[in-house]
C-alpha cells in the first residue's frame, strides 16, 4: 500500500537558500531511492518552512530511506541550518491508506 510522507524542515532564519542548496543536492538520490514514487517541495517564506510531500510505495521504504539518511550524516550536515537541528526543527508524518470517507 502507498504511503504518503509530509515531512517539515523550520529552517533558521536567513538560511532558506542554504536550506535549498542541500534539497537541490540531495533530493535526485531521494527520487531515485527503492521505493520513492514521487516527492514535491514547497516553501513557505514567511515561516521559514520547507515542507516535502512524498509518496512511497510503503512506510517501511520510507523508513529504510529515512535511516540510510541518518547513517549517512544528513543531522550533521543539516545542523547549522535547520532551527534546533534535525530532532527539533525537522517534523515528519507518515500518512496510511487514504480513506473514502
């Protein structure tokens, strides 16, 4: 089942395009991840806010994605630009089955 993952980076103030430049470098290998379907970037300037909206083929891919992230530095190289690093400035929804409600 395809998960949708909404994930939220609060950038400090002034580092929006610093922000960018780590999206801009890092995201073609997010797309091209086992698993990954499709993501979009929006930006909410007056925040400070990126918000990524993604779709996987299943949580668990997403999890696996999310840990090869970690392991490989993205909450170093992230630390002076998101506000409060990575475990205070970055928020992450995992969404299931989409509902006919």
């Amino acid at each position: 089942m395809a998960a949708i993952i909404i994930a939220h980076f609060k950038a400090q103030e002034g580092k929006l395009a610093e922000m960018a430049e780590v999206f801009k470098a890092s995201l073609g290998a997010t797309r091209g991840f086992d698993g990954c379907i499709g993501l979009d970037v929006y930006v909410e300037e007056s925040a400070n806010m990126y918000t990524l909206i993604e779709e996987w083929e299943s949580v668990a891919h997403y999890d696996a994605y999310l840990q090869w992230r970690i392991d490989t530095g993205i909450k170093e190289a992230t630390a002076s630009i998101i506000e409060g690093g990575w475990d205070n400035g970055v928020t992450i929804q995992r969404l299931g089955a989409k509902l006919d409600i």
